[in-house]
C-alpha cells in the first residue's frame, strides 16, 4: 500500500479518496480513481500536475514500493 496526497486544489477533488491504495506506479493510481473520482481523475491528466514519490518529483511511471508516499502537485503560479 501507498499513501496518497494531494495538494493545492486537487485535494478539492479528492474527498473521499481512500489515503492508502494498492498500486505499482502513479499513473495505474490515476486509472484507479477514473470510476469512482472522474474529477480528480481529470485533474491528474494535466500536464501540469507532477507526482512526487518520497519527496522527489517523479515520472508518472515510476515503481512504487509498498510503504511510499505519493503526492499529485498542481500547477503552481507566482509573480
């Protein structure tokens, strides 16, 4: 099991989703979410939303072991 978080306003989306998930990569977690959290689902897809595992970004791809933390970042602005 992995534990999710989201941050900015993709936890705006994520209520109700479990805190731990089986999965071996972020985006098989994504796929998960696309029945029972189309939203979120839909926000992950953004280009701009990067995962970071333990603290390190990531590429969606990246294999997961049980016991990792993973975090959906949204698009971030500044001025």
């Amino acid at each position: 099991m992995v534990k999710l978080l989201f941050f900015g306003r993709l936890s705006d989306y994520a209520n109700g989703v479990p805190t731990q998930i089986q999965a071996s990569t972020a985006a098989e977690i994504r796929q998960q979410l696309v029945t029972e959290h189309p939203l979120l689902a839909t926000e992950l897809s953004e280009p701009q939303v990067l995962v970071a595992v333990n603290k390190q970004i990531v590429d969606w791809q990246q294999a997961l072991q049980d016991g990792d933390e993973v975090a959906f970042l949204p698009p971030v602005t500044g001025g």
